[in-house]
C-alpha cells in the first residue's frame, strides 16, 4: 500500500446490520469502504469505482452471490477484481462453485473480524 | 400488504403448476420415458450411498454408475436436455452432481476421451462435492485428475449451479449463462466453453421463450443438429391470454419464426403478477 493511500474495499450485504458493523469496522482500520446492498449495485459500484476487493455474502435478494461473481467474471472494467465470499452457512459446494468462479476466498461470518481482516490483508498484498 | 403479495405469488405458483402438467402431458405423447427412468434410477442409487459402506464398494458402485452414464449418453443426443425440471432441496446435491457428470462425460466424449479417461472424469465429476453428499472425502484418492479435467468439472459446475440452482437461488436462463461465461475469455478455457455451447442447447427442454410471432411457449423437443430451433408448445397468445387448444410448433419446420428472447420462470409469474399475462383462459 502506497503511503497515504488506503484500499479501496466494496461490502456487499443484504443485511443492513451486517453492512453497517463491516462499514464502522473496516472504516476504523484502514480502508476506504463503498457499501452495496445486493448483487445488482455491486455491479454498479464496482464499476464506479474500481475497488481494490469485494467481500460479499452469498445469499442475496435479486442477483445473488454466486451470480454476481459470475458476472464480475465476464466484465472487462471487473474481472481482475478479487472476491471473498461470506456466508452464513458453511456449505462446500456452494465453496467449491465460489473457488470455480475464482473467488479467492470463502469465510464463514463471525461476529470476530480478526479473521475477515487477516484474510483481506493476505489478498491485498499478494 | 405483504401477506396480500404473498397470496398472490401462490396463485402464480399455482398457474404455473397447471401449466406444467399440460406440458406433462405433452412430453408424454412425444417422448419416451426411458431416459427420464435412467436418470431416476441413477439418481436414487446416488441418494442411498451415503450409507456407510466399504471405500471399494462405493468405488465400483459409481464406477458402474458412470459406465451405464456414458453408454446412455453416447446413445442418446437428449439426456443432457432432460435436467432443466426442478429439483427438491434434500435431493439437490445429488442432482447436481448426477448433472455435473453428464455434462463432463459429455464434454470428454466430443473432445474424443479414451473411455478409460471418460470413466475417470465421469467418477472424478460424480464425487466433485463428496462431502455434500456424505462421501468419504479420499475416495478420489485412486485417481489421477488431470489439469484438462479439473478445468470440465469447473466449467460444468458452474454451468449447472448458474441454471439449475437450489431454491435459495434464482436460476439463470442457460443463454444468459453461457454469455456470461463465453464474456470471462480466457477464464474458462475457450476451446471448453465452444464444446459446451455446441453440447448444449441454449433452449433446453423446459425453458420458456417467447416466439417473433410474440406467443409465450415452452420448449418440448430439441431437435438434433438444429438446437436454436427447437419445437415449442405455445402457452400464451400475443395478447397475453391462455390457450384453450394446444398448439405445437417445430421451428426447425418453420423458416418464419424464431426465438425472439428465453424468459425465466421468474419472469413468467412476474408477467402473471403485472396482469401481462391473464390468470384465467380466454
């Protein structure tokens, strides 16, 4: 990371609750945090702005999760993007289709970020 | 006002159901059973294999499994077209890893496989989510997966997952996954993706698509050799409305329509919601 310069990370969550404690969490660390609440704004905010990841949940209204890596995939503007796929239930098909649509990870949520932030650190510097 | 919606969606779900048995009955009159009873009975055996057995017992048991898929699948052009119906939750798994494995087979026997590598991909892609189905995780242990079949299983399942989905997820229309998938260049391996797109009707059995004539129908039969054109049994009028008198048309006969856009069946109960199409028969 450049000096002075703080990554930019989307949060995608149906669940204002969940979004807003990522939003207070992540801001307080060290990023620049864009918050979208379903598949279809992720879309539009990745392409707005360019975040440097996505995390996001796999059960969403409308465009969910899985669909929307996929599309991420398939755009020009989104496709170098790396994801990390939350969820409530740990299920490993639903991991094995996330890695398949080459999402660099898969974390169960917790109420502990430690783990999350460990985790968007490893990403983020690779 | 929520509870009113929802009573509404019920009446949708409900008019779907009439229309799925019509279409029943039509599949009856044109197709045979065999292939659906193929598909059943592998299925079930799936089901009842988490029973724990010995390691090589389950082995032979999908190896089997997977010789009788392959030499259904050589011999019969529509069992990839079958799958588009929908799928209890408890039954998901199996069904998608059953799908999964007809589509490598698929992909490996038009990439001309040796059938000793076939049975591997078609094993390889049965067990791919093992522990879901309640498989000892090292059954794949025996096997060499080469890199070109891991790159099958991956564009397989996700083709699958994206259009045939369990139902906390919408599915995608097969047109729209396969764009979406051809759009990602070089992340699915090109060469594997023009197989799949070759293998696959974009149409499959069961999709609903609306016609240039602007008639609503369901895709009955996939005709060989000509998959953008597949015979269609007609729904819904221009106008919207329910045909009273079944109608069917083979495109593949008919030089003057064609398929104007794939509709998913979400759309479909949208349209009924928005009194697009009308809930009772003309």
């Amino acid at each position: 990371m450049l000096f002075g310069k703080k990554n930019k990370i989307l949060i995608v969550d149906d669940d204002e609750d969940m979004l807003s404690m990522f939003f207070s969490i992540l801001s307080d660390y060290k990023y620049n945090v864009i918050q979208a609440k379903n598949g279809i704004e992720c879309l539009e905010k990745a392409k707005k702005f360019a975040p440097d990841i996505i995390v996001m949940d796999v059960m969403m209204p409308e465009l969910d999760g899985i669909a929307t890596v996929l599309k991420l995939r398939s755009d020009e503007q989104t496709r170098h993007i790396p994801v990390i796929m939350c969820t409530a239930v740990k299920d490993s098909e639903d991991e094995i289709l996330a890695r398949n649509l080459g999402a660099v990870d898969y974390v169960r949520k917790t109420p502990q970020m430690e783990d999350l932030l460990a985790r968007i650190e490893r990403v983020l510097n690779q | 006002m929520n509870e009113e919606k929802h009573l509404k969606n019920i009446t949708s779900k409900h008019d779907i159901q009439k229309l799925e048995n019509i279409h029943m009955i039509f599949l009856e009159k044109i197709e045979a059973n065999k292939i659906e009873d193929i598909y059943n009975r592998v299925l079930e055996t799936i089901k009842g294999m988490s029973i724990p057995s010995e390691n090589k017992t389950l082995e032979n048991t999908l190896l089997n499994l997977v010789d009788l898929l392959i030499e259904t699948v050589s011999s019969q052009d529509e069992l990839l077209l079958i799958f588009t119906g929908k799928t209890f939750d408890e039954d998901y798994i199996f069904a998608h890893s059953l799908n999964v494995c007809l589509i490598s087979i698929r992909i490996g026997l038009r990439l001309g496989f040796s059938k000793d590598r076939i049975k591997v991909l078609g094993f390889l892609a049965i067990i791919h989510a093992c522990k879901d189905m309640g498989l000892p995780e090292n059954l794949r242990e025996g096997f060499t997966q080469e890199a070109e079949m891991t790159e099958i299983i991956r564009l397989a399942d996700v083709y699958d997952a994206m259009t045939h989905p369990p139902s906390y997820r919408k599915s995608i229309v097969p047109y729209e996954t396969l764009t979406s998938i051809m759009h990602t260049h070089t992340f699915f391996n090109p060469e594997l993706t023009k197989v799949l797109l070759k293998e696959i009707s974009l149409y499959p059995r069961g999709s609903w698509v609306k016609l240039s004539t602007e008639e609503i129908g369901k895709v009955i039969k996939v005709n060989k050799g000509q998959t953008m054109q597949p015979t269609v049994a007609i729904f819904i009028d221009p106008k919207g409305y329910h045909l009273k008198e079944k109608k069917i048309v083979d495109l593949s006969q008919n030089n003057f329509i064609y398929i104007k856009q794939p509709l998913s069946e979400e759309e479909i109960m949208q349209m009924q919601n928005n009194d697009i199409i009308a809930s009772s028969y003309q």
